[in-house]
C-alpha cells in the first residue's frame, strides 16, 4: 500500500498513487452529498437551499485546517525523501500540536461568530432557522475534520494513499445509512442529516489517528523529538501557513460569491447548492491527481532529482488535460439528469437553473484541471507563496467579475461566466512564471 514515486514509471505511479486519493475524495464529497440528496429529496427546497449555503460556509472553514495539514504534509514528504527520519518526526510533533490548537480555536470563533456570518451571507429571513440549526450540529465535528485530514496526509507523504481510503469508506458509508436513520426514519430535519456527518467524520478522524500510531511507529514522535526546532518549524510554517491561506483565500471567494448568489431568491440557491455538487464531483478527480503530483515533486524535490520532476511535469499535464476534457463532454451532455439526482422533477426552475450554470462551467473544467497542478508543483518545489497568488488572481478575478457582471442584463450568468476567466488567467500567470523561471 506504501509507493516509493521516486523510481519506477513517472505515469503509473503518479496514476497508481492518485487512484486512492480520488476514491477517497468521492467518498468524502458524499458526507454533505448526502445530506444534500437526502434533505433536497425529503425535507424541500427551503431545507436544500439552508444545507446547501451551509456547505459552501462548512468549506471555507474546514479548508484553512485542510491547507495546514496539507502543508505540514508537503514538509514531511520532502523530509521522507531525503531521508531525514529524525526530522521527520519532530516535524509530525510540531505540526500537529500547531494544527490541533489551531483546530480548537476556530471552533470557539465560529460559535460566537455565528450570528453574523448569516448576516454577512445574507440568508434570507425564512432559511436563517434551518441554517442554523444544522450549523450548531455540523461545526461539531471540525475537529474530526482536523483528524481525518491530519493523519490521511501524513500517510500520503510517505507514498501511503490507500489506508485513508478504508477509512473513509468505511464512515462515508455509516453517514448514509444514519442520513436515512436520523431524516426519513427518526424525523430528527436538518439537524439529524448534521449529526449522522458528525458522528461519521469522527470514526474516520480516530480510526485513522489510532491506526497510524500503531502501523506505522517510525512516524510517531519519540520524546527527543517532542521539542521546538526553530528551523524545521519555519519550514513547517512556510509551506503549511501559505497553503492554508490559497486554501482560505480560495474558499473565501467562493463564500462571497454564495452571499451573491443568495441575493437571488430561493430559487437560484437551491440551483446553486445542487450544481456545485455536481461540479465538485466533476473535477474532483483531476483535484486529487493534483494533489498526488504534488507528492510525487516534493519526493522527488527531497531527493534532487529534478530531470524526474520535469518529465512528470509533461506527463501530468496531458493526463489531467485528456481526463478534463471527456469530463466536460459528459457534464455538458448529462447537466439536467445530473441536476435531477438532487433536486424532484417537478423543480423546473430549479433544474433548469442549475443546468444553465453546469454548461457554463462545464465547458472549462481543463482551466481548473491545469490550476490544481500548479497548486501542486508550486507547494512541493518550496513556493507556497506563488499557491497564494494564483489564488488571489483566481479568485480576486471571480469575485469582482461575479459582483459586476450579476449587475448587467447578464444577471446569474455573469457570476457563472466569472468563474472560468478567472481560471484561465491564473493558468497564464503560473505557466508563464514556470517557463520564466525555468529558462532563467
């Protein structure tokens, strides 16, 4: 299950490697998929539109703890390469205590600030009960969160993608199955649909902590490694502190397009919270073999071999852009069965709506496909930093085309269409910066 990405074909292992990461982004996406057919199907559009803008808001936090245990993954992956056991470990103590605080923290922030980041969404009066009803449940289990996305990445950073997968499929199953539970059988709404993913994120988030303890005791901090090393620590926070914030920053501009989005009735929500779904399934896949380039750079950063970097770069670059482009055919073709999974037949407007928005976005999905490989690249090779600007160029590009674009005739499809533009100009900044830097 463990995969060495510094030997042996560059397309199989890198394939072989993200084969695992995909699965378990699929089954991860199914925790608020669930919740979202369950309550669009059984509880009403109020209920979609309220778990919908719920999930957008539930990303945005989860991803500034996802982007730091990204981070401290890419260090110890460059560590695992280069063969330095002993600051590797001091690197998983470190991280983990930083991370976990971390954690706690934002839990506490987020329950006192929960009153006035509805108002900053601007959730219609009607849905504010139901949102935050399910809100008080979900942010519960940020720290599972924090778990889960903790250990699955230090195992990743060893070449180690399957043992996350178990365990995610393992409570991405059980959420399913207390979905139904706790909504069609128990009649608990929204907040049953919340608690079945608490409770699931949790059995992921320790099963995986406790197994990694166990199986894999070269990873554990002995107790000379459980000390403040001032340089691994700032290698820590470079990589870990910049990629939470092009995490952060990127899902904050998807939350202030959500606030814009609301401004449009329920309608448009319910057809927004259903296709974002749909949309992340889609290109979730080239997500997660972006995230598997990254690890196959940073081992092979760690180990100097940079000819191997640059023919993985070739051949990741037309693997993810051939998987993009079938994926845009199949979503432009399939956009109104797809919205009818989530959403009664008898939503029209609904459907159609979403529909309108998946062609827009399902036309470009090979921009997004090349932006997830220079997140990639960028944090394995050492510069977060440029993770961040073609973040800002992204999303700083959506967000004002979003907001001036909704106020022509154009309307909801001016915010559709600011989405891939905004792709294409950070694909240009981050190609052009690598050939600049590379002829230099």
């Amino acid at each position: 299950m463990q995969r060495t990405l510094t030997e042996g074909s560059i397309t199989r292992n890198i394939l072989l490697f993200a084969l695992p990461l995909m699965f378990g982004t699929l089954l991860q996406q199914m925790y608020n998929i669930a919740d979202t057919w369950v309550v669009g199907r059984f509880l009403g559009a109020d209920a979609l539109a309220a778990v919908g803008s719920s999930y957008t808001l539930m990303t945005f936090l989860t991803s500034i703890l996802l982007g730091l245990c990204m981070g401290s993954g890419a260090a110890i992956s460059m560590q695992y390469g280069s063969g330095e056991e002993e600051k590797m470990r001091n690197s998983v103590f470190q991280s983990f205590v930083l991370i976990a605080g971390m954690a706690l923290a934002l839990n506490l922030l987020i329950y006192l600030g929960l009153g006035g980041i509805l108002w900053v969404l601007r959730v219609p009066a009607e849905l504010q009960a139901l949102m935050k009803q399910y809100l008080v449940v979900i942010f519960m289990g940020i720290f599972a969160t924090f778990l889960y996305n903790y250990f699955a990445n230090l195992l990743r950073a060893i070449g180690n993608s399957m043992v996350p997968l178990i365990f995610l499929a393992v409570s991405a199953i059980l959420n399913v199955v207390l979905d139904l539970l706790c909504v069609i059988v128990l009649g608990w709404g929204v907040a049953g649909a919340a608690g079945a993913t608490v409770f699931s994120q949790y059995v992921s988030g320790v099963g995986i902590g406790l197994y990694t303890l166990k199986k894999f005791p070269y990873l554990c901090p002995r107790r000379a490694d459980c000390r403040w090393d001032k340089r691994n620590l700032a290698t820590i926070l470079n990589l870990s502190v910049m990629t939470s914030v092009q995490q952060s920053i990127m899902n904050f501009g998807i939350l202030m397009v959500q606030g814009l989005v609301n401004s449009f009735g329920i309608v448009i929500m319910a057809a927004f919270a259903a296709a974002v779904k749909i949309d992340s399934f889609a290109y979730m896949p080239v997500q997660d073999f972006g995230n598997a380039f990254s690890t196959y750079v940073a081992q092979n950063y760690g180990a100097g071999k940079s000819e191997r970097i640059r023919k993985g770069i070739r051949s990741a670059g037309l693997t993810s852009a051939a998987f993009c482009i079938l994926i845009s055919v199949l979503v432009w073709a399939f956009a109104a069965p797809l919205m009818g999974i989530f959403v009664d037949p008898g939503q029209s407007e609904i459907i159609a709506a979403g529909v309108h928005y998946l062609r827009i976005e399902g036309a470009c999905y090979i921009g997004i496909g090349i932006l997830f490989l220079l997140y990639g690249y960028y944090r394995a090779v050492n510069k977060p930093m440029m993770s961040v600007v073609l973040t800002i160029a992204s999303l700083g590009t959506r967000v004002a085309l979003a907001y001036l674009l909704s106020a022509t005739p154009l309307g909801v499809t001016g915010i559709w269409l600011s989405v891939p533009i905004g792709w294409a100009l950070a694909d240009a900044i981050g190609i052009g910066y690598y050939l600049k830097t590379k002829t230099a």
